[in-house]
C-alpha cells in the first residue's frame, strides 16, 4: 500500500533531508586515503546523535542479523549494505558508497553517495559521474502521473549509452513512515510494474550501476552485495516528494 504523507509529515521530512544531507557532506570529507570505513561509521553516528535524529539502518532487519551499523559503506565492487570495519583502510583510487537513513521527528530519510579516494582512474570517474547523471535525469522527469517504468526507462538508457549497465535485483523504494513502502521503484522499465507516481508519495530513488555486468552476488556477511564480475559499481540516491508538476528533492542542502 502507498502510504501519501500530510503536508506536515513532508515538512518534517524536508527538515530531516537537509540535516541528512549536511551529515553526508561532512562524511565524505572522512573519505580519504588511510582513514577506516569503522571511523566513518563513528563520525556518522555522532553526527546524527547530535543532530537529535536516530540512526534507522541500525538494528535493521533479521533478529539472527541486523545490520549492525549506522551507515552502509560499500566499497569498488561492493554495491550496497557494505559493513564498516577497522580493517578495511581506503586507498588512492578506491570508490566509496556511503548509504545512510535517520529517523528525525517521526519521520525517515535516505540518501546514499560514492566519493573517491585521491586520484581514481578516468573509467571510475565516468563511473560515478554516470550514475550522479542517471539519478538526475530521472528525477528530471517525475511529476504526479509519471510511470514508474519512465523514470527507470531514462535511468537505464543514460547508464547504457555511457557502456554501463543498471543492477536490476536492487530498487528503490517509497519512504517517510518506514524505511521501505511501497512502491519499489527499478531503475529500468520492468514488465510487471505498472503503478504511476502521485503528488505527495515521498520515495527513495537509488540507482546502483556497474561498470560490467549488472549481476550481482551477496557476500558471506548476509549484507553486502557485491558485482557477480569484481568490476566497479557506483550508487546514488536522493529521497524526493512528488509535486503536480515536478518534484521537490528532500535530501540536498
Ligand atoms: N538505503 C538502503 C536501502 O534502501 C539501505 C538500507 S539497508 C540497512 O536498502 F539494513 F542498512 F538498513
Ligand atoms: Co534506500
């Protein structure tokens, strides 16, 4: 069921996107060669702490293995739900997924980012700029009334005209009330997905794209999921409020 939010619940979203969005900005300072992905999992619950918002992947999913972490970071060949750890230290050249939803006043936010590390090879850099771009050109085309299956249909001819392909078995997703309502959303036109988008549905758009094939496998941890080929894959995502004639994005500043 598509749960439409009040005006009021979409304020309080709107204030929780822009905290959630200062908080990823500070966080992809931390992405620097040397630093560890448990540091910036630190950095990021002490920012939303002190913000007065919940950290909501925390203690997310299956009693037998929650998601143990504030924010997912995923890096190079891990697409998303990657766990932070001491041991994993970022080099020159690595890519960066950070992935993070609060709760702030009743409500839930997401918003997901890829940073580099230093100097990364001119192939991840269309990488990500691709996958930034795919986002937008699908924002771009959302209004009340637009097909679910439009906006996956442009994400997936940017993502292809650029030589990339879009992971299919991810999707985004509504959001506000949870962190995962209806719809999901692929990021490519899918034959049984026939529902249009309405004017005050609040969803998370998340394209994850690779730069090989667009399989994808899960790791031994239960949580990350990795490219099936070891290439590259980047990711973004914005939580936005449907409006009559466009779209408003929640989580920019
Ligand atoms: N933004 C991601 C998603 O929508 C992360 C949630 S998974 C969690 O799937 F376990 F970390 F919460
Ligand atoms: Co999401």
């Amino acid at each position: 069921m598509i749960i439409i939010k009040s005006l009021k619940e979409i304020e309080l979203m709107r204030e929780g996107g822009k905290i959630l969005a200062e908080i990823m900005e500070r966080l992809g300072k931390a992405v620097f060669p040397g630093n560890n992905t448990f540091e910036i999992n630190k950095l990021a619950k002490e920012l939303i702490l002190k913000a007065k918002g919940t950290p909501i992947f925390e203690g997310y999913g299956d009693k037998k293995n929650p998601y143990p972490a504030a924010v997912c970071i995923s890096v190079n060949n891990e697409i998303v739900h990657g766990i932070p750890r001491k041991e994993k230290i970022l080099e020159i050249g690595d890519i960066v997924k950070l992935d993070i939803g609060i709760l702030y006043k009743g409500m839930i936010t997401d918003m997901a980012r890829t940073y580099p590390v230093g100097k990364i090879s001119s192939e991840a850099q269309k990488l990500i700029e691709t996958t930034r771009e795919a986002l937008n050109v699908g924002i771009k085309i959302i209004k009340a009334g637009t097909k679910l299956n439009d906006y996956g249909r442009v994400v997936e001819k940017h993502a292809k005209l650029n030589g990339f392909s879009v992971v299919y078995d991810l999707v985004g997703h509504g959001v506000g009330k949870k962190l995962h309502e209806d719809p999901f959303i692929p990021n490519y036109p899918a034959k049984h997905v026939e529902s249009v988008f309405k004017e005050k549905m609040t969803v998370a758009l998340e394209p994850m794209i690779n730069a090989g094939t667009r399989y994808i496998k899960l790791m031994p941890d239960g949580w990350t999921y990795a490219t099936k080929d070891g290439k590259l894959s980047a990711h973004f995502e914005d939580t936005i409020v449907v409006k009559k004639n466009g779209v408003e994005i929640l989580t920019r500043i």
